[in-house]
C-alpha cells in the first residue's frame, strides 16, 4: 500500500474513532446531541434522536474496525470500497441535514473580509496602475466604511458570536462529518484507481472537463445575485433590512462569487500556476493538493446537502420547492463540481509528468507529460509519493 492511501487511511481511521466518541458522549449524557433537532438529520426526523445517535455510533465504530483491517492488509479492494460507501451513504443521505451547507457558507463569508484586505493590499503592492484605482480607493472604501457602519459591524459580530456558541454541538459535528466523509471517499477513489472502469471515466471526465467546471461554476450564482438584493430597497425577503443584515448579505453574497471565481480556476492558468501578486508564491506551480483538497470538501459537502435540501423543499409547495431547488442547486452543483476536481487532478499530473511537480517546483515542463491521465491519476492515488 502506498504512503499516500497508508496516511488517508490512517486519517480515515482517526475521524471514524472521534465521530465515534462524539456520538458516545451523547449516549451517556455527558454532551447534549444536536439529534434532538430533527432538521438535524433525516433518521432523527424520522426515528426519534436515539436512533440516530446509536446509528451514528455504530456506523463510525464500523468505520474504525475496517480502517484498522485495511491497516494490517485483511480488506482489499472491494472491502475498501465498500467501506467508504457505508460511511458516505451513513453519514452523508441517514445522518444528514441542513447543516453542513449554511455551516460552509458562514464559515466563508466571515473569512470573506480578510481575503478582501488581504487581496488589496497585494493589489497596492504588485500592481503600479491597479495600485492607485483599484487597491488604495478599495482600502480607503473598507476603512471609512467599516468606521461609518462600526455598530453594525458590532452587531455582526455579537450575532455571530452568540451563533457560534449555542450551535457548538452541531458546528463540530458538521465540521467533523464532513472531514471524515470527504476522508471515506478519497479512501474508495485510491482503492479504486487504476481498474478499467475508472480508466474510462477518467478519460472521459479529462475529454470534458471545461464545460463541467463551467457548470459548476454557476452553483453558487443564484445564491450570489438573491444575497445581493439585500443591498436594494427590494430585498429578496419582502421586508426593510437593518444594515448590519445588508452588510452580512454583502458577505454571504462574496463568498458565493469567491466560489464562482475559485471554480473557474480548475481550468484556468492560475489554477495552475500562482499569479504574480501572491507573495512568495508567484510563478510556482500550484500543488494539486491545493485545489483538490478544498474543491473535494466543497463537494462533499453539497452532496451531503443535496438529499436534506431536497426533502426540506418539497414540504414547501410546488412553486417553493422549484425556487429552492433553483436557489440551492446542491444536486447538480455538488456532482458537478466532483467531476471539475477530478478532471482537474487528472489533468494536472497528466501535464506535470508526475506528481513529484506538485511539490510546489517552479512551473517548467515536466518529462512524461502527454501520459493517458487515468494512468497518471491511477499513479497518484495507488503508488509511493516520491
């Protein structure tokens, strides 16, 4: 077994065990279980809290016990794989609610103002033109606005603040269920790397990688422009807005477009090579992990949202539920951008060479680039990290 699919292993195996003693924690009394809500999971909503939480004990036990088995070599291929299917099947559609995506996209938004100064300031430092219309006036803006709206931004961050604390319970979940799927799947895609099948698929995801990541790309549209209308005097809620909840529509509605854009960079040239103005970075190849890693957790996540999604919208009327559905497009967006990642990956080591580029090296050609991309991708998944 490589060094690679040993580590996602290993990491599988740890997620799987503090999932486990989490949900333990609730079985004893010793924590209170976010289960007790039942949006917060279909079984819950379904079974009552007890099931879910003695479904989500087992569930993550049997994820430690196969971890383990892989581990010492007892589970092959089809083990693997079945493995990881189980826990995705668990805790992304039984386990799962609502939570995952507005936890994702809360967590974006507050990073949101930070990247912007950050991104100004590179702007002020690396661009003599850009300096003086773009980076200067837009920190000047930042400034004296953030002066002006200084109580909205205080309520902001007391909204968020008392947020944060009550759904402590349910954030770590969230947060921890998420890693351990997207862990579980990266375990049955290396398990599963470099058999016909996916050779196939590989090539046919590489063949039309720009147009998937391009349909990708407009998931989180809709979200962006209805967030925006938070701005107008004709907010998408149908009623006035004070202007701490205009401000944090803005910041919602900025972390959708940073999706957007970050999207499109699977195909784009800075998605493979670092632009100018990042300090330190500039010119170097981008390593996959970079890209593959977050776009994967993304993913993973609308996927887990699709089915709560789905469920929550068809309770709301016909009209309703298409809007929804047309808001949150979790079933195609997370499939979708699945595939962009793939696609980005495959093609990425197909034009590296090997995955030794994705070290962070300086962007110059690579020997044994034009290789099939499933093989290459079948390489990185299976074998040893040189």
């Amino acid at each position: 077994m490589s060094r690679l699919a040993r580590a996602t292993l290993i990491g599988a195996t740890v997620a799987s065990g503090v999932t486990a003693l989490l949900g333990l924690t609730w079985l004893l009394g010793l924590w209170p279980s976010p289960y007790t809500v039942p949006s917060a999971a279909l079984l819950a909503g379904l079974a009552g809290p007890g099931a879910a939480d003695v479904t989500h004990v087992v569930t993550a036990l049997a994820g430690v016990a196969a971890g383990i088995a892989a581990l010492a070599g007892a589970l092959g291929t089809r083990g693997r794989v079945t493995a990881a299917v189980l826990q995705l099947v668990v805790f992304g559609v039984v386990l799962q609610g609502t939570g995952p995506l507005s936890t994702m996209g809360y967590l974006v938004a507050m990073a949101m103002p930070v990247a912007v100064v950050v991104l100004l300031v590179q702007v002020v430092r690396r661009y003599p033109v850009a300096r003086w219309t773009v980076g200067v006036p837009g920190l000047v803006v930042l400034l004296v606005g953030g002066f002006l709206a200084r109580e909205a931004l205080g309520g902001i961050l007391r909204m968020l603040g008392s947020g944060l604390a009550e759904q402590r319970a349910g954030l770590l979940l969230t947060l921890l269920v998420l890693v351990t799927g997207t862990l579980w799947a990266a375990v049955g895609a290396q398990a599963l790397a470099g058999t016909p099948a996916v050779e196939r698929a590989t090539d046919w995801v590489v063949r039309h990688r720009k147009a998937i990541t391009v349909v990708a790309a407009t998931g989180p549209l809709p979200y962006a422009l209805i967030r925006l209308t938070w701005l107008t005097p004709w907010p998408q809620l149908g009623f006035d807005l004070d202007l701490s909840t205009r401000i944090w529509g803005l910041a919602l509605s900025s972390g959708a477009w940073l999706g957007f854009f970050l999207t499109l960079g699977l195909i784009r040239p800075w998605g493979e090579v670092f632009p100018r103005w990042m300090p330190g970075l500039a010119g170097r190849r981008v390593p996959i992990a970079a890209a593959a890693v977050p776009g994967g957790l993304i993913a993973v996540t609308l996927i887990f949202s699709t089915v709560p999604m789905l469920v929550l919208f068809s309770g709301q009327g016909l009209v309703e539920g298409i809007v929804g559905a047309i808001a949150f497009p979790c079933w195609y967006w997370g499939p979708a951008l699945a595939l962009a990642v793939w696609g980005y990956v495959a093609h990425r080591l197909r034009s590296d060479g090997d995955s030794g580029n994705d070290r962070g090296a300086e962007a110059t050609p690579r020997a044994g680039a034009g290789r099939p991309a499933e093989a290459l991708a079948g390489r990185w998944l299976r074998e040893d990290l040189p």
